[in-house]
C-alpha cells in the first residue's frame, strides 16, 4: 500500500517509545482519555470546522454515507506535518502559520466520542487511525498490555497507517465509522445547528452543507447574512510583543491576535442584541457572557479549550476587543448605540465581568454618543432628564450654548451606566438664564416643552421658575411672576405700565400655552391692579413724588387700569395725585372740582380739590375709585380681620359689636361733613344706591356712626320723632328734615319708643319731666313702661340714671316725687289724687326705676259698711263680662254693698265712700264689674 506519509516510521518511533518507557503509554493514554472525556465531549462537528478552515477552506459538506458520518471541506490536502501533528496529540502542524486560527493538533480528538476507527481522505493521500489495530500492536508490548487491560480503550490517535481511498470532490474528508448506539441523524441534526455559528466564527467559510441543506455566509461590508441572520461586524487585529506570549509552548511563535465583534442585526440594520452567549475563540468555550454582540477572539485557552488562560496575552486580545467594540457601536445607527451599552447585573463567567469593566471604560472615553453639534464621550456629555423630550428640544439647547447634551432616549439606564452626567428639569431651567435668544427660540422652546408638561406628572411644577424673555433683553423667574402680552384692545392700557418697568411687573415678550398653564396671567386690568409691585409703587408713590419724582406716569398708567375695570383696589387711594396748586397729594385727600361733597364739608377738613386738567381728562369715575372725593364712598371688605379701614371710630364700633362683622360695608368720610351740612349729606347719601344700602346693613358702621355723630337741627336723630310718629308726638318734636323716614329711622330718629340705653332713658326721663311737653295718659303710660322693660331686659341699670325730681302724673300733670307714687293696683286709686299716681308697665320695676312708693304700700283701711257675700259665678255681669274677655269665672264670693264705705288710716284719716276696695283676700264693691276687672288686674 502506498503510504506517502511515511506512516510506518511514525508507528514505530510511537511503538518504540512505549515499549522503552513503560510510563510514556500511560501518559499518552491518559492525555487522550482527558482529551475525550473533558474539552471536546460533542465537540466533533466543530472542530472539525474548524480544522478546515484552518486548511483555508471555503465549503464544508456534512453527510452519512453507508452509516458512516463523513465531513468534507475544499481547503488545503493533507500534508506529512499535519500526519504527524494529528498523531502527537499535543503537536500542532500550525504553529508557523500567522494567518491560521488553529490552537493545538489535540482538535481532532473530538471525533473519538462517536467514532473509534476515523480515517482523512486527501487528493494527497490517505491516513487512518484505528482502536482495533492499535490494541493488536500494544499486545505485543507486555509493559503496555498490562496497562491497557486496566483501560476500556487504547490511546486511538497516536498509531496511524495509510489508507488507499478515493478523496471527495472537495479534496479532503474526514471519515467516521460510529461507534455502537451513536444516532447519526442526531449528529446531522447537530451539524445542522452549529453551522450559522460556525460560518460566522470562521472567517474563510462561506458555505456548509448538511445532508443536502446549503448554510450560506454572504459579506456585505461590515455586514454579513449566515442563513436567515443578519449580523454586524467589527475587527481588529495585532500583534503581540515577545514579553507578551506567555502562551504554552505549542503556540509561542503565534503572534497575530485578532478580534471579531458579531452583533445581529434586522433588515433595517438595527441591532437585535444578544443577552445571553459565550465567547468564541473562534468556536464556542464555556466562557459566558452577557453582552449584546457576540466575541469571536484568538482568546489564549487551557488545553481543554474550554477556558481562557490569564496573562498578558489576554490582557492585550481583551484591549483589543474593546477598541473593536467602540467601533461597533460607532457603526450602528446613532439612534440605535445605547442598546450595545453592557447592561448592569452580576457576572455570568470571570472573563464576562471584567469584559462590562473593560467595555464600559472604554466607552466611556470614546466620542460615540450622538449629540446635535456632533459626538460626544460620555464623560464630557449630558443628558435630559426630561421624559418625552425630543431631539428637536435638545438641539434648540445647542443653540443656546448647552451643547453636551445627548439626543433624548427612551431608556436613560446605559446612559447611567457609562457615568452620562443628569440634567434634571430644575437644572435646565437654572442654565436657561443664561443664553440670550431671539422671541422664536424661545417661542420654540415652549413648544417643545409642552407635550412632556402635559404628560409627565410634577413636571409643571419643576417647570414654574422658567425663564420669560421681556422687553429690553430682559428675562423674568418663572411665568407665574409675568403677564402675557395684551391683544390690541388692551395695550394702550397695559402699555404705559409695561413702560414704568417696575421691579417685578412683568409684561412677557411673546404669548404661548405653556406659561399660561405655568401661572403666566393675561394682562387683564384687573389682575394688573392687584400685583404687589403696582401695589407697592402706589403705597410708595406720595413719597417718590415729594422726592422729586414725576408722578403723572404712574397715575396715569393706573387711572387708565382702573378706567378699564371701574374699581380699584383700597390701597389705591394712596396714589399720588396732583392738586390744583400741583402739590402731589394722595388721592383721598383729594376732591374733584365739582365734587357733590364739596358744599357739605367742614372748614377745617384737609381736602384739596385736584388739578383741574387732569380731573377734565381722566374719566371721573376713574378718579372717584382711586378714592378722589365726589359723593360718599363705600368701602367693601368681604372677610375683614380687623378695624383697619380708616373709618372714624371704627375701633369703638367693633369693640361694641357682639361678634365681628362677617362682611364689612360701610360709608367712608362721614367725620369731614359740617354739623350743618347734614340734611344735604343724608340726602346725598339717600341718592346714593351703595351708600343708602350701607346704612341698613344690620349692625353696620354706617347707621352706629351716623345715629351718634350725624345733626340735625343741631341735635343728634334720636333728639327727634319721626314725623309720621304722631302717637309719641306729646314727648317728641319732628325731625326738622324733609328728608326719606326709611333713612331718617335707620339713623335713630323715632318712630315711636323705645329705651335702648342709659342715655335715651336719661333723655326720656327728662322730657317726662319737662311740664311744657303735653303727653296724653296713654303716651305716659307706654313711656314708664318702655323704661321699665329696658331695666326690666338688662339694658339700663336703675342706679345708673339720674333721676328727675317731678314725674308724670296719671292726669298728665307734673307732680314732685315726694307725694308721687307708682299705681300697682286699681283699687287704691279711688282714695289717690290722679296728679299723685304714676302708671305703665310693670309696676314694681317703674316703682325701683323712678325710686317711688307703691300705691298699695301707701293706702290702709278698713270697710266701714255692711255687705251681702255673693258667689261670683251667681252675678249675670260679671259671667257676662267673663265671657266677653275669655277668661274663667273667678271661684269665691264678692261682698256687695249698696254703699261700700272704708275708714282710711293711710295716707291720711278719713271716711271714704269706694267703688271697690280689697280687704286682704276679699274683695268689697258696689259695681260687681269693677270689680272683676279690679281683680283680674291684681
């Protein structure tokens, strides 16, 4: 048999090693059984690839033929160092060879699982190796028999003998005889999967076929398609220096290292990331990684192939694999970089955890991340914390200035990751205060920030200092601080206050949703009347105009507010205003030229009449808001806290109040009208709408001031009656007004009696008193008793009054209160003067008031006349009497006399002939009726 390889001498030199060194058998043995039962266990498929390309093979073919497996490729023949290679074990045939990816000569040991008899077939020639046949030479050796009846298997590789066999088409096959119980549809099956990987883990396949189906790998650029699958490629390539190749000897003279990253991608070029993998070198290890691209490395590995082995060698292919990998992720679509940012978790392998170290460290320097003036390191960039911020936003930051700032993405956790620097909203808005921009950047800027406004809870709220650009190149903190622009109606109104340029009045430059949502307000009249700082400048305004300042800009800018509106606030009754003598003055010390007022007011009131020109300029009711007097002024506080609006005797008037005012009305400037003036000042009031409606406020200021301070015929309204009140006509004078009696009443002039307190009774007392006054007995009566209840209810105190030395009589004459006494029963009147007796009301509490005897304590005597007891009930008068007022007839009897005489002992002694006199419980009359009602009286 042709052996070209020269098989038989490397038989024997095995042979003969084994039989010299009883120990060398066992060690080979041993490496091979390691080898098949460690590293490359269900390894066949791959290895075999691998060798192929290796051997610059293009095309690999997959196929059962007679139940034998065999594996084809079209790369280099066999040669006389790759035979020996193959059976040295340890040896490699490609340790010369710069280009080649092969580690170690060991690759083929992975057929051994599934094949014990492997043969390779070249259009060189032929070589096979055998466990049969290796058994037959090692019986012949005694020190190897002995140990190999101790093993299940001979060392398979380390014997090889030539074979005569026709080679493929390809060039080169390997052919595997399975072992008993081997599947070979399985291994197909197995093929079949591994190929995509294979074709791209090998660089010079491009084409495996298994059992009839073709796996092709088409280059595109940096893009290749394996199969279905598309991927991204990025390389790199060196060499490593000779401190560096702390490799095992086999691969010493090795110093190419190369680098492939293989990220899949979709038809549109964007990355699909792989999460889970293992790093290839350039199959697959057991090496686990967790990165979205795939490792394809001449990593160093332990002889099993299924580690890597530390050392500089690594260290160095690791450098590489990350400068490969920045350009990677610079290859793929900017949009699309962060999904290739290692993501944080804990290390699937040793090498996968300082693989994260190494990656993140050299993306974090390199220029990548996509940025609207251009790329940035993520060391030097920024990003917006601002969801839903788009692209458009953050290059119109670039335009400002902030140019660090990446493109928004929807996941900023990579961004963390690489140590991206966060702009939150409340920073972002800080750094706007800076740049100085025209209306339509900012006008832009706000456009922007509205979608994320509307849909991001709290960021309005982060929102509210936002900067405003005003007039001038100015900017104003936070739109809740600014008015937006007035349309053409109103900026002749708003205008000439935008002008003033009151610190903290702002008139924004441009209008847009945005700051109306964040607390900007329309430049309404109103609400620019309310600001603090137009408050402030008025309160201020006196002051700045005796300082020498012109106050006409500011009166005028407000008047023309307040014209708008037709009220202002309290506090714009402060405004400077100039006098006819062009004095500033403040506006309610102020009246107009024509005022209604003007007639009515005190000589020594401090009121100036105003310029006459600006008064015939400025609408009148404008001026009379600012507090400028014409007629009354109503004040109007809905929930006052205190007596703080400058209303005279305001204080004493809350003290006096049972609760507080819950809403305060009331008319201003009532102490500044003559004592004299009053009848034209209530009528003023009267024509007054608001004003006439303050005055019967319940409780109110207006009618308590007026009914103590207001004059009228030089006396206060209570001094007089109604004139309408004719029943209390004898006691009280009419009002000396013709003015409206609703009013009149509401002020405290009578409309009949009543004793409100100390000094009405006082008065009263007095009147009663006066013997020129002509009250009729029914007056008299209603007025002791209109006193007595007032001391009776709590409102006067007895002691308190000064009490009158005459009284009114029942007889309407003044008697003096010596003989004077309070009638507290009917029937001593018939032995009392009338001009002596005192009535009304309650008779004990009149008799305390006036300080007066009773009558009933004043008269005793006894009846001095026979008389017949009769039953109440048998009188027809008096049941008629009883029926006719409602009430019952009285139980017991009344004595009746035809004469009743009594024998007096008090006041005075004397006979006296009575109608009706009471003897202790019993009652004596001559008229029955008189007395019942005596009776029902008592």
């Amino acid at each position: 048999m042709n052996d070209p390889f020269d098989t038989a001498a490397l038989r024997a030199a095995v042979l003969r090693s084994w039989a010299d060194s009883p120990t060398r058998f066992r060690e080979d043995a041993n490496a091979e059984e390691d080898l098949v039962l460690g590293g490359y266990a269900d390894a066949w498929f791959v290895e075999l690839a691998q060798n192929a390309a290796d051997a610059g093979a293009r095309r690999v073919r997959v196929a059962v033929v007679d139940g034998e497996l065999r594996v084809a490729n079209d790369g280099a023949p066999l040669t006389a160092d790759g035979v020996a290679a193959l059976a040295s074990l340890r040896a490699s045939a490609k340790r010369d060879d710069e280009g080649s990816v092969g580690r170690f000569g060991v690759g083929f040991a992975a057929v051994l699982p599934i094949s014990a008899e492997p043969r390779i077939v070249s259009t060189s020639g032929g070589v096979a190796f055998s466990a049969a046949r290796t058994r037959e030479e090692v019986a012949e050796i005694p020190v190897a028999a002995a140990e190999l009846a101790r093993r299940d298997e001979p060392p398979v590789l380390r014997l090889v003998w030539p074979t005569d066999e026709e080679p493929p088409a390809e060039g080169t096959e390997v052919r595997l005889p399975l072992r008993p119980g081997v599947d070979a549809q399985q291994l197909v099956e197995q093929a079949a999967a591994l190929a995509p990987d294979l074709l791209l883990a090998l660089r010079g396949l491009t084409e495996i076929e298994v059992a009839g189906t073709v796996v092709r790998r088409v280059d595109d650029g940096d893009v290749v398609t394996v199969g279905d699958r598309r991927w991204r490629l990025a390389r790199a390539a060196g060499e490593l220096a000779d401190t560096d190749r702390d490799r095992a000897a086999e691969q010493r003279t090795r110093a190419r290292w190369t680098v492939t990253w293989a990220l899949p991608v979709d038809a549109e070029g964007r990355p699909v990331p792989l999460g889970e993998d293992v790093a290839h070198a350039p199959t697959a290890t057991t090496e686990r990684l967790a990165l979205p691209a795939r490792l394809i490395a001449s990593l160093p590995l332990e002889a099993d192939r299924r580690r890597v082995r530390p050392g500089r060698a690594l260290d160095v292919v690791l450098e590489g694999a990350v400068a490969a990998y920045v350009d990677l992720v610079a290859a793929t679509p900017p949009e699309h970089r962060l999904t290739l940012v290692p993501e944080a978790g804990f290390p699937r392998s040793p090498l996968d955890g300082r693989l994260h170290e190494l990656l993140l460290a050299g993306l974090r320097t390199a220029a990548w991340l996509p940025a609207p003036r251009g790329e940035l390191a993520p060391g030097r960039a920024e990003w917006l914390d601002v969801p839903g911020a788009s692209p458009r936003l953050v290059e119109l930051l670039a335009d400002a200035g902030l140019d660090r700032i990446v493109t928004p993405v929807a996941d900023p956790a990579p961004l963390t990751e690489l140590g991206v620097r966060r702009i939150g909203p409340a920073e972002l808005v800080e750094r706007l205060f800076g740049p100085e921009q025209p209306l339509a950047w900012w006008a832009e800027l706000y456009t922007e920030l509205t979608g994320p406004a509307e849909a991001v809870p709290g960021l309005v709220e982060d929102l509210r200092a936002l900067p405003v650009p005003l007039a001038g190149d100015r900017v104003a903190a936070g739109p809740a601080t600014v008015f937006l622009p007035p349309d053409e109606h109103d900026a002749p109104v708003v205008g000439p206050l935008a002008r003033l340029g009151l610190p903290g009045l702002h008139v924004a430059a441009l209008a847009h949703p945005l700051l109306e949502r964040l607390g900007a307000r329309p430049a309404e009249a109103s609400a620019l009347l309310a600001h603090p700082a137009l408050v402030e400048a008025v309160e201020r305004s006196l002051d700045d105009a005796e300082a020498g300042l012109d106050p006409l800009p500011l009166a005028e800018a407000v008047l023309a507010l307040v014209e708008r509106t037709g009220e202002a606030p309290e506090a714009f009754r402060a405004l400077a205003l100039p006098d006819e003598d062009g004095r500033p003055a403040r506006a309610d010390e102020l009246m107009l030229p024509d005022a209604a007022l003007r007639p009515l007011l005190a000589d020594d009131v401090p009121i100036d009449v105003i310029d006459p020109e600006l008064a015939a300029r400025v609408p009148r009711a404008a001026l009379v808001a600012v507090g400028v007097l014409d007629g009354f002024t109503v004040v109007v506080d809905e929930e006052p806290t205190g007596p703080d609006h400058d209303l005279d005797g305001e204080d004493e008037w809350w003290d006096a109040a049972d609760e507080p005012p819950a809403r305060l009305v009331a008319v201003r400037d009532l102490d500044l009208v003559a004592d004299d003036a009053w009848p034209g000042a209530l009528a003023l009031i009267a024509d007054d709408r608001d004003a006439r409606a303050a005055v019967f406020v319940p409780g109110g200021y207006t009618a308590w001031w007026l009914s103590r301070h207001a004059r009228l015929g030089g006396r206060r309204p209570d001094h007089w009656r109604l004139a309408s009140a004719h029943e209390i006509a004898g006691l009280y004078d009419a009002v000396p007004a013709d003015l409206d009696e609703e009013l009149l009443a509401a002020i405290g002039v009578r409309s009949g009696l009543v004793v409100a307190d100390r000094e009405s009774a006082d008065d009263l007392l007095d009147r009663l008193a006066d013997p020129t006054r002509t009250p009729d007995a029914a007056l008299t009566s209603a007025a002791h008793a209109a006193l007595a209840e007032a001391v009776a209810a709590g409102r006067v105190a007895a002691d308190d009054l000064a009490l009158p030395d005459r009284v009114r009589a029942l007889d309407g004459s003044v008697v003096d209160v010596e003989v004077a006494v309070v009638l507290d029963e009917p029937w001593p009147a018939a032995v009392l003067p009338a001009g002596e007796l005192v009535i009304g009301g309650d008779p004990q509490a009149l008799a305390e008031l006036l300080d007066l005897p009773l009558a009933t304590d004043v008269v005793a005597g006894a009846v001095d006349s026979t008389g017949t007891p009769t039953p109440w009930r048998a009188l027809a008068e008096v049941v008629v009497t009883c029926d006719t007022l409602g009430v019952e007839v009285p139980e017991g009897e009344l004595v009746l006399h035809d004469e009743l005489w009594v024998q007096l002992t008090r006041p005075e002694p004397a006979r006296r002939r009575v109608p009706v006199w009471r003897d202790g419980a019993t009652w004596h009359a001559e008229d029955p009726v008189r007395a019942l009602l005596a009776l029902l009286a008592a």
